[in-house]
C-alpha cells in the first residue's frame, strides 16, 4: 500500500473485537516505533506491552477508552536521555514518541489491525499501576486490535488545504 493510501485509510478504531492478535504483529508494529526519527538520535521511547487480563485492568484503571483493545502499548519517554532545547521545545521525547506512535498506528493499519491513540488517561495512576520510574515520562497509549466497527464519517472530515496551508509568509 502506497503511503498516502495507507494514511487515508487508517482511523481511530473505537471498538475492537476479541479477537487476539499476533505476537509477530505486536513485534511489528514495536519495530516501526524503534525506527522512527528522534531528535539528536537520542532514541528516548519506550514501550510498555500490555496483553494480560491483569495488565489490561490496570489500562482500564488508568483510562476509560481501551474500547476493548486486546493490546495497550504505553508509549514513554525517558527524560534523562530525550534532547532538550529551551528555545524551541524543552524536552523533544513529547516530538519523539509522536512520531514513533504515529508510525506504530499506521503499521498497524498496515497489517489490517485497528488502533487507536488515546491522551484521554490519569497520567499519575498509569505511573502507579505500571510502576514507572521517575525518569519515565508516560506520553500516550496506543491501543491495538481487530476492528469490530468502520470508521465513522468524522474520519473524512478534513480541512481543505487552502485552509491550512500558507506560502512564504501568513
């Protein structure tokens, strides 16, 4: 699938079904977040894996949109390797893992799996429940499986370029 296809087609998946998906897929979908760009090549993600029931009660404890997802991936950061730069951004692991969970969504999409990326969470209760160390920055969740529903008609909604786009100067 072409990129830009590939991009059109993926969409939060708010409902998954039961079904369990592959070890090999997770791995997948982990690899791309490992490729991604970082700045400084600093490389400051990681990726917790969750798929045990006792696990997946911890996610729900921690946010009310798992949708059912056999897989919950809580993508972090830690703060002592993640460049910095005051001028621009203070700590580029926010940028990081927006990228490397924004290629962990479209792998899966790749792979025929739905996902979903969630910020709706207690950041405190996920550092409880999964016992993070202090230099690890919870970022966002990424929720993984076999879609139960199609995309709803808000996933084609999209400004129009001419919207959005300007040249040289605003």
């Amino acid at each position: 699938m072409d990129v830009l296809k590939l991009m059109k087609a993926r969409y939060s998946c708010r409902k998954f079904s039961d079904e369990l998906i592959k070890d090999e897929d997770v791995s997948k979908i982990l690899e791309t977040g490992r490729l991604a760009p970082s700045a400084q090549n600093k490389q400051p993600w990681r990726f917790l894996v969750v798929k045990s029931a006792e696990g997946l009660n911890k996610v729900d404890a921690a946010t009310r949109c798992r949708f059912h997802a056999p897989v919950a991936i809580l993508v972090c950061f830690d703060k002592e390797v993640s460049a910095k730069n005051e001028k621009v951004n203070p700590d580029y692991g926010w940028v990081d893992c927006g990228i490397a969970i924004s290629q962990m969504a479209l792998e899966a999409e790749e792979l025929g799996l739905g996902s979903c990326i969630v910020g709706a969470y207690d950041p405190d209760v996920a550092r409880k429940e999964f016992n993070l160390p202090k230099n690890i920055v919870p970022y966002l969740f990424l929720m993984v499986g076999q879609t139960d529903m199609p995309p709803s008609e808000m996933h084609r909604e999209r400004a129009d370029l001419k919207d959005i786009v300007f040249n040289e100067t605003f």
